[in-house]
C-alpha cells in the first residue's frame, strides 16, 4: 500500500474546507482510476463496507504494477479540487468516459480533447492538478487542448 502517511497541506493552503477522507481501493478501470464522492452519501464499496461521505471521499484505485506514485498524488490533486468545487458551488459538472463518443476511446488525444472540453470542472481540475503537481501526461492534455483551441478545432 503506498503512502501510509501522505502530508496534504499543499493541496489546501488553508482554504476554509475540510480535508477529504482518501480511500485507496482496488483497481478501477473506469473513471481513470480516481473519483471523487461528494458529501451526503453513503457508500457501499466492494468489499462491502459502508462508508458515510461526511466530508466528500477521494477514491484512489490501486494495483501496484499499475499504479505509479505521481499517479497517485497527480491523482489526489485532481479530485481535490472536485472536492473544492463541490463545497464552493455545490455541484460538478462531471463527464463520464462512457459519454465520450466510443469512436474516440481508441485514440487518447482525441479523448482527452474530447472529454476536458465537455466540462469545465474537469478542465479547472486539470489546471489545478497541473498547477500542483505537474506531471507528463497533464502537461500533454493542456497542450493537446490548447493546439485545438488555438487552431479553431475544437468544437464546443
């Protein structure tokens, strides 16, 4: 299990709102591996655990031939600013991958042009990630996205 003691400080800079439960669970293919839960629910998992979101859940799936480290934080980042979003306007604007038209699911610029400029939550939670923990992959989608925005492409 990574991250037995993960100091998130950095992801809140003291921002009036409560910190998050993180709960690592086994691996989901869907969602991309993380998921935020906002607050008011209860949750079954799969293991067949309730777990009351008193303060909004981030879901980390794990598998540890998968799973890379800056996954892992890129991740946590990610789903905290849903978290952020959820306590300072009350909803999300979410985008299923199952959305996503299933022609674009087999090249990833596409789907990843086609997913973040369907929701302007999921783009502010890539800025933020982005703004937090840079790595590779954020990098490319911002850089994909501003090709397409840039040249006219993109068709919102």
């Amino acid at each position: 299990m990574p991250y037995t003691g993960i100091e998130l400080g950095w992801l809140s800079k003291g921002d009036g709102i409560p910190m998050p439960r993180i709960e690592f669970v086994e691996w989901m293919d869907y969602a991309g591996g993380h998921y935020f839960a906002p607050t008011g629910d209860v949750l079954e998992l799969a293991d067949g655990r309730e777990l009351l979101c008193d303060k909004g859940i981030i879901f980390i799936s794990y598998d540890p031939d998968v799973t890379s480290d800056e996954h892992i934080i890129a991740s946590i980042a990610h789903e905290y600013r849903h978290h952020w979003q959820w306590y300072n306007f009350g909803e999300l604007h979410g985008v299923d991958m199952l959305e996503v038209q299933p022609d674009v699911l087999d090249d990833w610029d596409t789907m990843i042009v086609a997913y973040y400029s369907q929701s302007y939550t999921e783009l502010d939670a890539l800025l933020f990630e982005h703004r937090k923990y840079p790595t590779a992959t954020s990098g490319r989608s911002l850089g994909l996205l501003n090709h397409y925005v840039y040249n006219g492409e993109l068709n919102r």
